[in-house]
C-alpha cells in the first residue's frame, strides 16, 4: 500500500490550508467545470469552439459584426452560467472562509460561483470580471444581463445605451484594461500571503499568472490543486493533480 497516496497527499493540503493565517486562493475556469461550465484550454475547451483573437477589446469596438458574433456566443454561454450550481470545490472554499483563515479568493471566472457557494462577496475579487452584468463602455452604466441578452435574441444585434454607448457584458477581454483597484488589491493580497492556493487554472493568462511569483518572492507556501502540470508545480510545496471536487471536497 503506497504511504504517498491521494488521501495522505490531501491530509497533507488539509494541514497547510487550516494553518494559515492570511490564505489567498487563485482560482481558474477548472474549478468550474464540474458545474457545467467549460474551460478554455483544456481538450473541448471554449478555445477550441471560438477563436480569442475574434474576440479582443479593440475588435469588439471596432465593429458590430464582433459583437454581434460576442452576443450570439454568450446565447449559448450565458444560460450555462445562469443554470450552474457551485460545486463541491466551491463549497469548501467558503467553508474554509467561515472557518476562519482565508483572506481572499482572486478569480479570473465570470460566473459569480463563489459567491454563490456562500463566499462573502467582499472576499472575492473578480479580476476578469463578470459575465452576468453588462457594462456601457461609454457612461460605464452597470445592469443586469438577463435584459439584454433578452433584446438580442429579439433582433437588437448590437445593443446600445440610452446614452448611446456600446453594451458589452461586464467581462475583461483580450486587450481591454484589468481593473485597476481590483487588479492592485489582488497583488497586496498576494504580497501578504503566507499560503497562496492555486485552483483550477493553467495560469497561462497574465497579469493574474503572476499572483503565484509574487506570493513566493514573499516567502508564501504555493499549493496547486490542478488536473494538468502547471509551469508552477515545481516552485509548489504541494502540486495535486486530480479533479477540484475531489480533492478539495476531501479535505
Ligand atoms: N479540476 C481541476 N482542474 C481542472 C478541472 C477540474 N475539474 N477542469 C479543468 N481543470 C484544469 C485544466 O487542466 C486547466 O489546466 O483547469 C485549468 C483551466 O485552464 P484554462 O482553461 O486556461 O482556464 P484559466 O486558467 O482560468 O484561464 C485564464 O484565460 O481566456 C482567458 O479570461 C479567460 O479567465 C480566463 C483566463
């Protein structure tokens, strides 16, 4: 019987996540799979159904056949979202929170799930946004999404603000800003960590691939829960390689 099995290598990220004082999680599209929803680069993954470069800010301003291709991809996607339940990982990420311990969750998903599995929103830092409000890119007028997607499906392909700015969902895209308060809260956040916990991501995508750099260079104890290696795994004191649920619903 091996002594490093799944269960020991879980008990072993138990100890360290009920130890730290200011833990930070990062978490990716991977921890929301199981809910249904897919991620974007693994096997089946939503980039390898649409192609990102279609999609970056620039383009989606530059032309409303972009957006109207954006809308009609969020048709499909967007009751997706609406339709997840949070599952086994999320749910012990907030109770991790309610245990105590946990200072922040960073997430690059746009679909309010920890929120939704008990997190305290205040505690979640959307660093690319959210896809389930829209924004006005002229007067930055926030609203829920139902309504507007709503008016696509009923023939307003490009739809615009009473102010007459471009509707765009809430999300950061490929070239748009990150947001500048978030963005900075999420490196303190990272700066002040003594255990930073990577969850479901392939921490390809920057400036949030460098929250992990910067918890070490702090002296941070790396976790990684995650199905694939990560260029991380190395500098982690622990590296699991498994589904999110599993492995995170078994501590
Ligand atoms: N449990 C654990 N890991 C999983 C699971 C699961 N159930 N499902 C998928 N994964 C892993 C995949 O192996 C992959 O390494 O999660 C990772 C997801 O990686 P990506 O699809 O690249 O998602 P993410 O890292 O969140 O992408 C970052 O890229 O396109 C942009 O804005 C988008 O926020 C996104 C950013």
């Amino acid at each position: 019987m091996s002594t490093s099995g799944p269960t020991t290598e879980i008990r072993a990220l138990a100890r360290y996540l009920e130890a730290a004082r200011s833990l930070v999680v990062l978490s990716g599209a991977g921890i929301s799979t199981e809910s249904g929803i897919p991620d974007f680069r693994s096997p089946g993954g939503l980039w390898s159904r649409y192609d990102p470069s279609e999609f970056t800010f620039q383009r989606f301003c530059a032309n409303a056949e972009t957006r109207r291709r954006y809308w009609e991809m969020g048709a499909s996607l967007y009751p997706l979202l609406k339709r997840a339940e949070p599952n086994r990982a999320h749910r012990a990420l907030a109770a991790l929170e309610r245990r105590g311990g946990l200072h922040r969750i960073i997430t690059q998903n746009i679909d309010g799930l920890h929120q939704r599995a008990g997190n305290t929103p205040e505690r979640v830092i959307e660093i690319h946004g959210t896809a389930l409000e829209v924004t006005c890119l002229s007067c930055g007028a926030r609203q829920d999404r139902d309504p507007v997607q709503a008016r696509f499906a009923a023939g307003d392909l490009d739809p615009h603000c009473e102010c007459g700015g471009i509707l765009k969902p809430a999300t950061i895209s490929f070239g748009q800003a990150m947001p500048e308060r978030e963005t900075a809260t999420a490196f303190a956040d990272a700066a002040a960590a003594d255990v930073f916990l990577v969850v479901g991501s392939s921490l390809v995508v920057f400036p949030a691939a460098d929250l992990p750099a910067v918890a070490l260079e702090r002296g941070a104890t790396l976790l990684i829960v995650n199905r694939e290696p990560t260029l991380y795994d190395a500098a982690a004191t622990l590296a699991l390689h498994g589904t999110a649920g599993e492995i995170l619903g078994g501590i």
